[in-house]
C-alpha cells in the first residue's frame, strides 16, 4: 500500500485489490471512515454470478460473464450498508470531465467506469479493449489526472485527454462516462443484515432468472454448446471461442474462479460473523468450485494449444462445466436454505 493526498489534502491510502470494482467501493468506504474487508464488499454487493451473452460481442465472440453488471457491487454494497451514493451516466464528454473537476474540488474522491486499452498508464502488452476496468480518481494535475488503480500498487497519473477516451470508449457495454461516489456512509452499518440481504440476492439471481443465459441455467447452456462446439463450427473456430471464455474467466475483469474463491471468503467471514459452521462449509466448498473452475481452464488452454493428451478435448471441457454448474446449484440451494435461519 502507498499514501497519497486528494484534492483536499486528506490523505488516502492506496491498496492493491483482487478486484477492479469491489477495491474502488472498498476505497470509497475507506475514505468515508468505514473499515470493510473487500470479500465483504464483494459478498454484501452480490457480485459473484454467471451470464453468457451471445447477442453481446467482443472482439467479434459472445461475452461470458462470472459477476453482476458493472457498477451493480458499489450500488448494491452501498445500499445494504446504509450509504447515500451519487452515480451519473453522460451523453456528452465534455460535460462529463466538467462535473468530474467539479467533484473533485469538493474534496471527494470519484469512481470511474473505463475502457482500460485508452489508460496509457498500463504496458501496451496489458491494454485490451474491455469496457468495465474501474479506477479511483483522487485530484486534478497539470495535464491530467492522479488515479488510484487498484490492480496496481502505487497510484499513477493519467493524462486528460487517456482518461476522457477511456470513459467515453465505444462499443459493448459502453461506460458512458459513469462517474460513482458516496455523499454519506453509516459508521456503524448493519453488517450482519447487509450479510443476509447479500446472500439472499445472490441465490435468486443464480438459482431464479428464468432465462438459460443466465445463472445455473447459463453455465450449463453454454457447457453443452462447448461439447458441440467442433461439430457445429469447425475445431479451429471452436478455440477461438473456447479461448474467448477462458479470456473472460481468468484474465478479464469478468473473474471467473477468482470471485468463487472472493466469495468463499466473504462466507467464511460471514460463518466467523453469525458463529456458523455451515457457512464455513459452504466457505470450503465454494473454494473447491473454484478449483474445478481453473482445472476447466487448464484443460482448455490445452485444447486451444494443441498441447494435451488424446482426453483433452472440447467434451472434456464442457464435462468440467457441467460438474461446476451441479456443485453451483447445490451450493445455492444450500445456502439459500442456511441464509433463512439467520438472525440479523
């Protein structure tokens, strides 16, 4: 961690997180005196969930998603934790970096939706087009802009005219100048209710939306497309879109088994929280989801490298998906049924 100065002068500490959204809401409360873990930010803002969207393309392949919708954590965490909150959309560009300074004077510190290919501040090696990458700006400067990222470990500047691209940037998903902060936060927030409305949410929505994009439904919809996948398409195509799921799953900031394992600790500080053993089993199996989720990942950069043996193959990989879309369903199940005997 490093210590910076916003516009006021208040100091600010910056902090390397696992997550772009869930550390920029995390920062935000930090900054208005609330101490949080962000497993807990992640866990209280619903962010774990699964959609596979073939109507929305990126880089001409279907986009999968392991997490709710941008901005949908701070939203939901800053709700649960009795937090007023300011989120402003832009048509304009210039009206858009207009009301960041004017924020910004204020003293406040902003969160931002961006496209991180157009932050400079990244090796080109590491700049794709993806149009959900949050960052923390903390003061105006000559030229530019300090913003604390917390993917990195130290904040950074970025110039005036990288920042206004990177949140006015074209194509799916656009950011819109999405601009986030909160006016108030409780300094005594209700943790164990915000706990119990977050898990409850999150069952519905992995376990209830009717459509097969989304949820269970969505992750064994798209299991079985990847079994067909060499016979409907060709095996060469058939990778690229292999590779485009294990893109979003382990190196987007789409989260994949990373947000299980962020989930698996958010419940066991829950379990430590209400004093619940089956907490901390589900904490333990969601852990193990996890690991079935990056075998299937391993199996399909073997696939698309051509590197593994005669049993990697495309049937192979969507049996793995098949297996955590079960383990998932349960896992829901469960905690849908240990989340109504909790006492806030």
């Amino acid at each position: 961690m490093s210590a910076e100065t916003t516009s006021s002068g208040k100091p600010f500490v910056h902090y390397h997180s696992a997550h772009c959204e869930s550390g920029v809401t995390l920062a935000l409360f930090r900054d208005k005196g609330v101490e949080i873990s962000e497993a807990m930010i992640f866990g209280i803002g619903s962010g774990i969930f699964f959609g596979h969207l073939p109507f929305v393309k990126w880089v001409g392949l279907p986009i999968s998603t392991f997490r709710s919708q941008p901005g949908a954590v701070f939203r939901k965490a800053g709700k649960r934790l009795g937090a007023e909150f300011i989120t402003r959309r832009f048509r304009n560009p210039q009206k858009g970096m207009d009301e960041l300074r004017r924020v910004l004077k204020t003293g406040q510190i902003v969160g931002l939706t961006t496209n991180i290919y157009w932050l400079s501040y990244f090796p080109n090696r590491f700049r794709f087009q993806f149009n959900g990458h949050n960052i923390i700006v903390l003061c105006e400067i000559e030229n530019g802009f300090r913003v604390s990222d917390p993917v990195l470990d130290h904040p950074v500047d970025c110039l005036t005219e990288d920042l206004e691209r990177a949140r006015f940037a074209h194509g799916p998903l656009e950011p819109h100048g999405f601009m986030y902060y909160p006016q108030s936060v409780s300094q005594n927030p209700d943790i164990r209710l915000a706990c119990i409305k977050g898990m409850r949410d999150t069952c519905n929505m992995m376990l209830r939306i009717p459509l097969p994009i989304f949820g269970i439904r969505g992750i064994r919809s798209l299991a079985k497309r990847i079994i067909r996948m060499p016979d409907k398409i060709g095996f060469h195509e058939a990778c690229r879109h292999l590779a485009n799921v294990v893109r979003m799953q382990e190196e987007v900031g789409t989260g994949g088994a990373g947000f299980r394992f962020m989930y698996a600790a958010f419940l066991q500080e829950a379990a430590d929280l209400f004093g619940s053993d089956e907490l901390a089993q589900l904490s333990q199996e969601m852990t193990a989801i996890g690991d079935i989720w990056r075998e299937f990942a391993v199996v399909s950069a073997r696939i698309i490298k051509q590197r593994g043996q005669s049993e990697d193959n495309f049937g192979k990989a969507g049996g793995l998906m098949l297996i955590c879309a079960g383990r998932e369903e349960e896992f829901f199940k469960t905690l849908n049924t240990v989340v109504r005997n909790l006492k806030a």
